[in-house]
C-alpha cells in the first residue's frame, strides 16, 4: 500500500472512531456504503479527491495542501490537540464513573470498597495522560462500566449477600488496576528524577 494512502486510511479511520461514528453512519453522512468506508480505511480503493473533502467536513476535518517543511509543526499543533481532547474525555468519564460510586455508595452502603474506589479514581485525575495511560484506565474502570451498563438488570441479585459479594469484587478489581497505572507512573517519575552515578569515577582507582 502506498504510504500516502495508507497515512491518510488511519487518519479517516482514527477520526471517525473519535467523533463515535460506525463506519455505516459515517456512510450515510457522505452518501457511501458501509463497505466503501471499509475499504477506504483498509487502503483498498482508490479514493476520489470529492469524497475524500465530504468524509473530511464530516469527521470535522478539512483538506490543506501545505508545504512540507511545515509538516512537523502541524502535525505536533494536531497531536497536542488531540491529546488534550482525549484527557478531557477521560476526566468526564472518571467524574461520572465517580457519580456512579457515589449512587453505589449510598443504595449498598455494606459495600465500604466503594470507598477506596472513589480514593484511586481521585488520584488517578493527577497523573499524565499519555496514550498508554488512557488506555490503561478505560481498561481498569471496564468491571465497573459493566456494573453501571447491568446494574438496574441486578438489582434482584443485589439484594442477597451473594450479590453484594460479586459488586465489591469488581469494584475492588477496578481500583487494583488504577493504583497499578497511578504507582507506573510514580514509579517512572522517580527512575527519571533520580541522580545518576556515573559509572565510573577516578577515584575508584584510588582504593
């Protein structure tokens, strides 16, 4: 696949997937079957320079032909941006994953791990939004995102200890992992902040 095609396939497909669109209704937006938006983002048509303008204005993009030495300044102005639009998507989800704790926290109040969940999700807001990072606590939060999205169908379940029981473990499951990103990222700092000995110094040669 030629690089140019290829770059410009992740960036359709990694911008849709940002604005939460399927494939089948970024289609329907510019007037493409699902299957052509398939084969765009695998690189598998050849794409016309009209339907490329459409998807861009849909994804909220626009088409410029700059100069090339320019490449790097725009393409780090660009990361930037979407690095900040990630973290600001992150702290939402962890305020509401919060708010949903708290409703936990009052309904189930036998439920004390509900406590030290709502300890890491505060902690964790300190941390540095990397990639990796965000990635890692939307994985962390998945047990508890899975209570939130089945909670109502387990209200019958919650009601007997075995319950109760089930719903602390995957809180519980959920703060591990978010301690566990928190202390990589404490643990990073200090490697780097730490003095340097230097391997080899003169007056070694003195003893």
């Amino acid at each position: 696949m030629n690089k140019a095609i290829e770059d410009i396939a992740a960036s359709v497909k990694e911008a849709r997937t940002a604005k939460g669109f399927t494939q089948k209704q970024l289609g329907g937006r510019v007037g493409l079957p699902q299957s052509h938006i398939s084969k765009i983002e695998n690189g598998c048509v050849d794409l016309q320079l009209s339907s490329l303008v459409e998807i861009a204005r849909a994804l909220g993009l626009e088409l410029k032909l700059v100069p090339r030495k320019t490449l790097p300044a725009i393409e780090g102005v660009v990361r930037s941006q979407r690095e900040r639009s990630e973290a600001s998507r992150a702290l939402a989800t962890i305020a509401e994953t919060n708010r949903f704790a708290e409703r936990v926290r009052e309904s189930y109040p036998s439920v004390t791990e509900v406590n030290e969940f709502q300890s890491a999700l505060k902690e964790i807001q300190t941390v540095n939004f990397s990639p990796e990072t965000l990635k890692a606590i939307q994985q962390a939060l998945q047990p508890v995102a899975h209570l939130k999205k089945h909670l109502q169908d387990l209200g019958w379940a919650l009601e007997q200890q075995e319950g109760t029981k089930k719903l602390a473990q995957q809180i519980a499951a959920s703060t591990r992992a978010l301690q566990h990103v928190r202390n990589l990222q404490v643990h990073a700092i200090d490697q780097d902040s730490a003095p340097r000995r230097p391997a080899y110094r003169l007056e070694d040669d003195a003893t």
